[in-house]
C-alpha cells in the first residue's frame, strides 16, 4: 500500500468520551453517506443515500490488511462507526470475528438501531463485546421529525427489536441519546423506554460538533439526567477527554470533521 492511500477504511484513534481511545472502522467507506437515517443534528452532513439494504461495501480482507499493518498502539475499543449506520454492512459479523483472530482487545458497535429488529443484524451484533444503540424518540411522530429514517423502518418495530436484543445479548449494552431542541421534551418518555430496554448504561449526548442544529447547555442535559433516575447514566459535558494523534488525518477527519474536532465521538 501506498502511504497516500494506507488506511482507507481505519481512522483514529480518537479520544471518547465514551469509550476511551477508540480506534474506527467504517465498513462502508463511500465518499457520499449511506444510511438508513438523515438525523436532524448528523455531524457529518445530510445522508446522500437513504437506504435499507444491506450489502458488502468493503470486502472484510481489505479491512483486515489494514488492521495487521496497524503500528503498535494502545486502544480501548476498536469501534464501528464512520460515515453511515454500521450494521447495513452485510459483512459486519464476519469482520468481527476475522479482527478477533487478528488482534486482541475490545470491539464495540455504534448503531442507529433501525436494523436491529432483524435476526441477521441481531446476530453479527452479538459478536462484539458492546453495542450503543441509538433512542432519540418517543413516538413515531418524534422519530419522523428527528431521525427522519427511509420509510421502512418504524419506531415501534425498531423499540421491539432493541428489547429483544436485550433479552438475547450477552455483551455489554448502552443506549446512545442525543438531545437536542426537536427531542428535548420527550425526555420524560425516552426516560421510561430506556427502562424497559434494560440496558446497562445511558449516554446523553448533544452535538457539540459543528452540524446545523444548536447543541443543548450543560445545564438542560443536567436536568434531562434527571429523568433516568436508578439507571447508570453518563453524559457528554461529564466526560473526560485526551488529545491523541490519529494514524491518518485525512481517514479521520472524512468521518468526523476537521482534526481540531477529534477529540470527541457522537
Ligand atoms: S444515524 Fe448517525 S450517521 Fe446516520 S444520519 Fe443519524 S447521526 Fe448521521
């Protein structure tokens, strides 16, 4: 490989918030976004293809080359993530498990959760050691004005889906929420879903990169915190956070911005 196009597909490591220092893997790595949502906040530009389809968007040995020519490197996740939803990758299981072969550690999932009804997703999710799922409504109406997803996904199908995973799934579980303007009065409601979801974390979070919507102030995040009493919450302005120098600026910065905005993930 040549130095100009040595990760492709590889980007970070990141400082998270979440997850500590996160090393990415986008399974889709098209130039235009692909995803099954246009959230209202995304942080990386308007969906450019809304679609439902699964497919193999990069072949899972190209993705494994890049992970065995990785210099040595302290991480605590390797994380999917990148310019699109994850999960409509149709070799995500595989990839997985090939990188488990191929080195030690952590692999965690960042998903919008409109697949997750499926059994084939629910089952390449069930090989990595944490799944975020993403809960930013509390009706179809809320769903349609924030996530704004292709329309064959539904909340309620997408809700049942995330409760089943749940019951089968034997990693670590979290519920990404990202609360803005649009959603910031379904607190209460998104509160006692989550509760029903069982899982075993909470994150709140706003956009704090730029995007077209106004991030929520530490304050309004604090009193939406409220709501999710007796569950284990944590929220962006909480977080901690390092600076890291990724491996390659330019596989980063496609997915999450300008470098100067790296040291946080969505
Ligand atoms: S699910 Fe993620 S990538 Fe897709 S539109 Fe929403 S924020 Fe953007």
């Amino acid at each position: 490989m040549t130095k100009k196009t040595r990760y492709k597909y590889i980007y970070g490591p990141v400082s998270s918030w979440r997850l500590g220092t996160s090393l990415g893997i986008d399974p889709i790595s098209r130039d235009k976004k692909i995803c099954t949502f246009d959230c209202v906040y995304c942080q990386v530009g308007q969906t450019a293809v809304l679609s439902d389809k699964r497919e193999v968007f990069v072949p899972t040995k190209k993705i494994i080359e890049e992970i065995q020519s990785l210099p040595p490197l302290k991480i605590d996740y390797i994380t999917f993530s990148g310019r699109g939803e994850p999960t409509l990758a149709k070799n995500l299981g595989e990839i997985i498990r090939r990188i488990r072969d191929a080195r030690r550690g952590k692999i965690a999932v960042i998903t919008n959760a409109s697949l997750v009804d499926r059994k084939d997703v629910q089952e390449d999710l069930a090989f990595a050691d944490l799944v975020m799922l993403k809960l930013d409504a509390c009706s179809e109406e809320a769903f349609l004005k924030i996530n704004r997803p292709v329309p064959s996904v539904k909340f309620d199908k997408s809700l049942q889906g995330m409760k089943k995973f749940r019951s089968g799934y034997k990693g670590k579980l979290a519920l990404q929420i990202m609360f803005v303007e649009e959603n910031k009065d379904c607190a209460p409601e998104i509160a006692g879903l989550a509760k029903d979801i069982k899982a075993d974390e909470v994150q709140i979070n706003t956009p704090l990169r730029p995007c077209s919507t106004r991030p929520l102030a530490k304050e309004e995040l604090d009193a939406i915190k409220g709501y999710f009493q007796g569950m284990k919450v944590v929220h962006v302005y909480e977080g901690k956070k390092q600076a890291i120098k990724p491996i390659s600026k330019t596989a980063t910065s496609k997915r999450r911005g300008i470098c100067e905005k790296l040291r946080s993930d969505d």
